[in-house]
C-alpha cells in the first residue's frame, strides 16, 4: 500500500482487508483544525458535507469481497458512506457488470466556486495511467517472492544496530532484477527516487518519484489462485522521455514483467487531445499476444476516462 | 535507475515494522485507490494572516500515522523530495 503527499492533494492506495474510506472524518478533521482549510460545503442542501477541489475513489471490483470489512464488503455502501461525506458525488460500474472483473469508480463534481486567486493556473496537463493485472505468469510471479525469516519484536531490537534492512533491501533487489526501475526512459534525466519493500514470505510493493513531483507506484501480491499485480503512474512520458517514449511502450514493459491472463488498462486526461489518450484510443496491435476485449470512454465533468480490458491470447 | 545510496536517503523507517511483518495471510490484491485534491494546484492554496502558506505536506508525521491507523495501514518508510512525500505502507 502507498500514500503520496503533495502541498495540495493526496492518493491513498491501499490492498487486503484495509478501511480505506474510514480516514476520511480524521483526515478532514486536521486539514481544518491544522491547516485552517475549510472544505464544507456552502449550500444549506449540503450542511455537515465537504467539496474539496475534487475527490476519486476507484477499485477493481474484489476476489473476495465477503472477506472485506464494513462498508468495503459492497460497493454499494462504499458510495453511500461517500455520499454522506461529499457532496455531488457519481459512482460508475465500468465493464462488464456480469463477469468478475469490473472496475468501479466515484467521482466528485470539480469544485469551481473555491476562493481562489486569479494566478493560481491548472495543469492541464494531469493524467493517470493505471494497469490491474490478475492471473500473473507463475514464473514472473515467482521473482516476487522472498525467503527471509519473520523476526521477533525482541530480535529486531537486537538487531536494529547491527543488521541491514533486509525487507527493503529485497525490495531494493527485485526492483533492480525485474527493471521496474526502468520503466521509463529517463532522457531527461530527471531526479529519481526510489522505494521499495518485499514483504514475507511473498509480495511486494513499491515508490517511484521522477522530477520530484511525479510517481509511478507497484504493488503486487503474486500467490498463485489470487495472483495479482497493479501499477500507477501519472509521469509525463513525453516530458521525461524527450519524446522518445510513448505510454504503449510503458504499458508492454510492465506486462512483460508480469504477463497476466486479464489486464484493465486506465488513463484520465483533461482533454481527449492528450496524445496519451488519442493513441491509446487507437490500441489494437500495438500490445502483442493480447486481444482487446472492451474499450470505454466516459465524460465525467472536466475529465476524460479511458478504460480498455485486454486478455492473453 | 536505482541506486545503492536510494537504501539509506529515507526520511523516516521503521524497521522493527520491516523485521516483523508477516504477510502469509495476505490474499486480496486489488486496492482501494482514494484521491483527494483540496486545491486544483499548489499556487492556489491560500496563505494565512501572516503571508505563511500551511499545506499537507505542513501536517506531522505522527499525524499521518494516526490516519492511517484507521485505514489498518502502518507506516513502513517515507521517501520526501521538493515536491511530495512518498509512504510506503504496511499491508
């Protein structure tokens, strides 16, 4: 699991039985008492509710939903208890609804009506790329596992001025041996920082942030029956590459790590002239040995969304 | 590409945490992805009384940590640059 903090925004991404939507009440609670921002709502409709700027909340529909806790068992009480919090939320089922490997989404209308000052510019510029994997190649799942002993609370504090730290130092290996380090091409030359944790006795999860400013984030549970491996990015590809690179080529290098049977690719852009999203649209023999299965685009607000399901041939 | 000196340029590591987790009952990968912007960009974050600018990344650590305790996450590492802070989590 990842959170990245900017000045203005986070992204939680969280995996197992983990209460995502259940730091909300807290998180908002600093932010005003701290911060001094204040986030709620402004129309008597809305009392007791926020509007932040905008607000996503995603998941690939679970393999064992019934092993969730509270309201994260149902997507449906997921976007109630969304709803109660913010105010002109949508929620999407995206895919196909009969088969088990749907997306959902949830979205905030953008706040327009926020104080803000005339310099303060938008970055029209913003866009996500998301690859969810399942049915991972055994063999490439396998360079996710790990050896190393659990240790004792006592152990590990006799250890802690002598030894290494063997968890992210693992991580730091299977980053290396795999190349997810170089999913990019940093032509540029970018800033680059890494980390990265290989968790006992399998799985691994891993930070990656370029220019300081963008991230690209790996997680990967690699059991076989529930094998599993997700990447994120919102890196400029174009910027860091010089132009040299493309997100079709960043998309086969991660699938040429994991190779899994079932793939959903998505993308959100600000306008369909995002070269990312126009080439993307166009995908159909660019990604060897898989076929395209759906493709969807949605309209939401001041956003564009580009969901596509591909499956091994 | 990695380097060897990306092991040591952590801001924050808890390795009692990386020694003693144990993940065999891991069993569900796909994540709940939650995305929150406050402000539509950085500039447009308001400053206070005295022209000082609080912003997320203003908020301690030890704060971050109490939110993600009701998310069931712990902190493992914090990797901090210019522009953002990266949390590598528990689970």
């Amino acid at each position: 699991s990842s959170l990245f903090v900017c000045d203005h925004k986070i992204t939680l991404k969280t995996c197992g039985t983990t209460t995502t939507l259940f730091c909300l009440e807290e998180l908002f609670r600093i932010v005003e008492e701290e911060l001094g921002w204040d986030m709620r709502a402004k129309k008597e409709e809305n009392v007791g509710k926020y509007h932040p700027h905008k607000v996503f909340y995603s998941r690939r529909c679970f393999m064992f939903p019934l092993k969730q806790r509270s309201i994260h068992k149902r997507w449906s009480d997921e976007i109630e208890y969304l709803n109660k919090f913010f105010c002109y939320g949508s929620s999407y089922l995206v895919g196909r609804s009969d088969q088990s490997n749907h997306w959902n989404l949830y979205v905030t209308e953008t706040n327009k009506n926020m104080n803000i000052t005339d310099d303060c510019g938008e970055d029209d510029e913003d866009e996500t790329l998301e690859i969810l994997m399942t049915e991972l190649d055994q063999t490439c799942a396998q360079q996710f596992s790990c050896k190393r002993e659990v240790k004792t609370v006592e152990q590990s504090q006799q250890d802690e001025n002598t030894s290494e730290d063997e968890g992210h130092l693992s991580g730091y290996k299977m980053t290396n041996a795999t190349r997810l380090d170089r999913v990019y091409n940093n032509e540029k030359n970018v800033s680059f920082h890494h980390d990265a944790f290989a968790f006992t006795p399998c799985g691994y999860s891993s930070n990656i942030i370029m220019d300081e400013e963008y991230y690209y984030t790996l997680h990967v549970t690699p059991e076989k029956g529930w094998s599993y491996a997700s990447f994120e990015s919102n890196v400029p590809v174009r910027h860091v590459s010089n132009n040299k690179q493309d997100n079709i080529s960043v998309i086969n290098h991660v699938l040429s790590v994991f190779q899994p049977r079932d793939l959903c690719i998505t993308f959100f852009c600000k306008s369909m002239d995002n070269e990312s999203f126009k080439k993307l649209m166009k995908t159909s023999g660019e990604i060897p040995n898989y076929t395209k299965k759906d493709r969807i685009i949605y309209d939401l607000d001041d956003y564009h969304l580009l969901y596509i399901r591909f499956e091994r041939n | 590409t990695v380097t060897i000196q990306e092991l040591t340029n952590h801001s924050y590591i808890d390795h009692e945490l990386s020694a003693t987790l144990d993940s065999t009952e891991a069993f569900e990968g796909p994540e709940k992805l939650l995305e929150i912007w406050f402000f539509p960009h950085r500039h447009c974050i308001p400053k206070d009384e005295n022209g000082d600018m609080k912003t997320l990344r203003s908020i301690a650590v030890e704060k971050w940590v109490a939110i993600l305790k009701l998310v069931k996450c712990e902190v493992l590492s914090i990797k901090s640059t210019e522009k953002m802070d990266a949390f590598l989590l528990s689970e």
